[in-house]
C-alpha cells in the first residue's frame, strides 16, 4: 500500500522554485567575475519527488536461541530526494545526495517466543534518509535532452517514529546505489526538468533486535521526476 508523503516534501519542491528564481539575479550579479561565475556554470541543483518501491526479503533470525523463518515486508512510498552536482566535463562529474522517506517495515512474525504474538505480523514505522556521494557521466546530448549516469555510495539512516516505531533504535547501514536518467532545460538555459530511475542496495534493518535480524540485503527502485537549477 503507498503511503502518503509528508508536505515537507511538496515544501522542498516549492522552495526549488523559489531558489531559480534567486539563482537567475544572483547569475547576473557575478557576471563581472569569469573565475567565480565558471565554477557555477559546473554546478546544479536538484529536488525531485521518488517512488520508493521496496523489495521484500526473508531470513532465519534467532528467537531466544530458536532458529526462525522472518519474512520482511516494507511498505512503498513517495518520497523526496535533493542532489547538487558539480560537472568539470561529460565524463568528469561528482553528486551529493540526500533522500528521504516514511515507510513501516513489516515482519512475519513479530515478537518472541513467550510473545503471544509471535505467530502474527507487526512492524515498525520509520524515518529512513539516504546520505550518498557519486560519480556522475553526461554523455552528448540526443535532439536536446541530456542524458546521465551516476553510481555511488554512503549510507541510510533508520529513525523509528515516536508514534509507530516500537521504541527501536535508530541504525544505520552502509548502502550503495547507481541511476540512469535524462534532463531537459526549459523556461531558461539554467532551469529544466529531470527524470531519472535509481536502485539503492543495503542491508535489511533490524534495529539491533535479535528476533528481527534475518541478515539480508535488499534493494529500493527509485523512479523520480523534479526540477534541477543550473548556475
């Protein structure tokens, strides 16, 4: 089932907006500094919104010493991912990114085994926000769209909620992650739209809790679409 995004989302895509706008008289304001202004000529920024379709895994956790079958089911979401990138040339290129998402992880089952529950389903709702630094390709554009290719890694961050994350931890597994996608200017040369599809790889999170940790890697896709401002 898709959750619902927060509208800390849509507020980040409005404020991309925003940010064109101040970014086109700031352009022109530093048009009497070649050094400064073809340095942020290599620069863009990014906010687009991203589908986060999460895989389902399944492994043996230990249930006070009892080896147990635990299916992971996390929910799909929307969510928001920011980029800023620095291009020297097509083949030169680097990206900072950060995503976010709210999702509940689902586990099948859930609890221990003096847990009258232990044969139900239960989980725990969760903040997740993506940290990663990449290497990022634009190869010749084709009738005016550019496309791009970009592989990375970092790590994501779990926060349960206060509301549904069952007390838990916070935890954080490395991740790594690649991307394909194209963009196109419109309105000016320094504004346009960016679509792009994405896969990120991590460790399933288990909270550092024994009867949840089946010890599996798993994957999101990530299809997107956003705004990018270019300096």
């Amino acid at each position: 089932m898709l959750n619902v995004p927060r509208t800390s989302c849509v507020r980040t895509l409005l404020l991309c907006l925003l940010a064109a706008v101040a970014a086109s008289n700031l352009k022109a304001q530093e048009s009497q500094h070649p050094g400064l202004d073809r340095q942020l000529s290599r620069i863009d920024f990014s906010v687009s919104a991203v589908g986060v379709l999460n895989r389902d895994s399944s492994g043996t956790a230990i249930v006070e010493t009892v080896p147990t079958t635990v299916d992971l089911h996390p929910g799909n979401t929307v969510g928001a991912l920011v980029t800023v990138r620095y291009t020297k040339s097509p083949f030169i290129g680097a990206e900072l990114n950060y995503g976010y998402a709210r999702y509940t992880d689902t586990f099948t089952p859930f609890g221990t085994l003096s847990t009258p529950a232990l044969t139900s389903t239960g989980g725990a709702q969760q903040d997740a926000s993506e940290y990663t630094v990449g290497y990022v390709a634009h190869p010749r554009q084709i009738f005016g769209v550019k496309p791009f290719a970009a592989a990375g890694a970092g790590t994501i961050v779990f926060r349960p909620t206060a509301g549904g994350g069952e007390g838990f931890i916070n935890q954080a597994r490395a991740d790594y992650y690649y991307a394909i996608g194209a963009e196109q200017s419109f309105l000016s040369p320094h504004f346009g739209v960016r679509v792009q599809i994405r896969q990120v790889f991590f460790k399933a999170p288990d909270f550092e809790t024994n009867f949840l940790t089946i010890n599996q890697r798993t994957s999101t896709i990530e299809p997107g679409i956003g705004f990018y401002l270019h300096f």
